[in-house]
C-alpha cells in the first residue's frame, strides 16, 4: 500500500477529485494548507498599504491506495492539475506499512 499525498492549487480541486472518482478512488482527504517552493510569494496592496503574502494558500489531498492504483492515481493528478504555471504543485508517494479500520477492525487492503 502506497499514501500519495498532492499540493496543487485550490481552483484545480473539483478537476482532480473529478478525475480521481472517473478511475475508482473512493476515498481522499482534503486539507487547506499554505506554503510556497519556486513560486514564492507576492506583494498585495490594502488601505494604501504594501505588504508581502509570503505564503499561497494550497489544497493537500491525502489518498491510500493499493500498490497497483498508484500510477493510474498519479496520471490522473497531474493531467488533470496542469496548468502550465509555476506552483501547479507536487506529488509524494510513500510506503504504508499498515491501514486499521477503527469500526470494523479490517486490516490492510481491506481496510482501504
């Protein structure tokens, strides 16, 4: 089992869980984050007064997924993330050494 986790921006997000529900995945979580990388931040005008946004707001999906999924989940986050500009955003992929249930106490593959 493999724990995928996607920054992208946050307009892109009903296009990747678009894309995602289109190859079976059932299941993801989504989280409000800010962070920057290449794309740095940028300077905003309020009340006349210059300030610099050093962090961008991002969308972080988590997903778990049997081994076989992982590059069919990935093809369909960067396809459908894609916009060609800096801080389209990256991709993670770890090992998961164990996925329990709470309300059925299943394990593994099953538990997903």
């Amino acid at each position: 089992m493999k724990k995928l986790e996607a920054i992208i921006k946050p307009f892109k997000l009903d296009d990747v869980r678009q894309a995602l529900s289109d190859i079976g995945v059932t299941g993801l979580t989504v989280t409000e984050v800010k962070g920057f990388g290449r794309q740095k931040g940028h300077t905003e005008l309020y009340r006349g007064a210059e300030y610099v946004v050093d962090f961008l707001p991002k969308i972080k999906l988590e997903i778990v997924l049997a081994d076989e999924a992982v590059d069919a989940c990935i093809e369909a986050i960067t396809q459908s993330a894609h916009t060609g500009r800096i801080g389209d955003g990256k991709i993670f992929v770890s090992p998961l050494e164990r996925v329990i249930r709470i309300r059925t106490g299943e394990q593994g593959e099953a538990a997903i």
